[in-house]
C-alpha cells in the first residue's frame, strides 16, 4: 500500500471515531446532567409528556463550550414520556454550575411549548 494512502486512511478512520468519542463525552457532562434533571423534574414536561421515562442526546444536536467557571451549551434531547414523546432545545449558561436559560418542548404538529427556566 501506498504510504498516502495509509496516511489517507488513518485520517478517515480518526474522524470516523471523533464523533462517537465527542457524542459520549457530550452525554456524559455537567451540562447534559443538568438538563436531563431539568427535564425530569419540570411540571410542564410532565403534564404534556407524561411522567419522563427516558432523555437521550441526539447524535449532533449539542454545542458545549466552556472554560473554567464560565460556558454555555445547546442541547437538543429526545423525550420519552408516559403518554408522548417530543423534542426539547434546551440552552444553558455555565456561572460556576449549569443553570437552564431558555427550554422549549417541540411535538410534532403542535405549538411549541416554551418550558420556565431555572431559578437563579
């Protein structure tokens, strides 16, 4: 084999594997925990969903950026609830801890609901 062509393969193979790797530290940070608890424990969410079942990541719907104390993220989970399903944006601003500042719940065909944040 060539040696561009192994060099050629060995950088397929490395972005092929940077998206799983990114996905899971996605699912697996402070931020996703947050909104996963904000989710689970919101009265809206439950009274249009159902008591939440499950929250998922969707595999490219997350921006997180931060550094030290300060960030923000955009996440876009998947809902499962007792009765429904649906799709909630939520974004958050890192002061110290995550804190939600906008979170909308979207099923398809009705109007999108815009969820309370977080207290401060």
């Amino acid at each position: 084999m060539r040696k561009w062509k192994r060099w050629l393969l060995v950088g397929i193979a490395i972005v092929a594997l940077s998206y799983p790797v990114a996905w899971l530290m996605a699912r697996h940070s402070d931020a996703f925990t947050s909104a996963d608890s904000y989710i689970r424990g919101n009265r809206q969410v439950a009274e249009v969903l159902g008591p939440v079942r499950r929250v998922g990541l969707s595999p490219f719907g997350y921006s997180i950026r931060y550094v030290g104390a300060k960030g923000d993220a955009s996440l876009e989970l998947s809902v499962e609830g007792e009765r429904k399903s649906a799709t909630a944006y939520v974004e958050l601003q890192k002061r110290g801890v995550w804190e939600v500042n906008l979170a909308r719940l979207v099923q398809a065909g009705q109007e999108v609901t815009q969820l309370t944040p977080s207290p401060k």
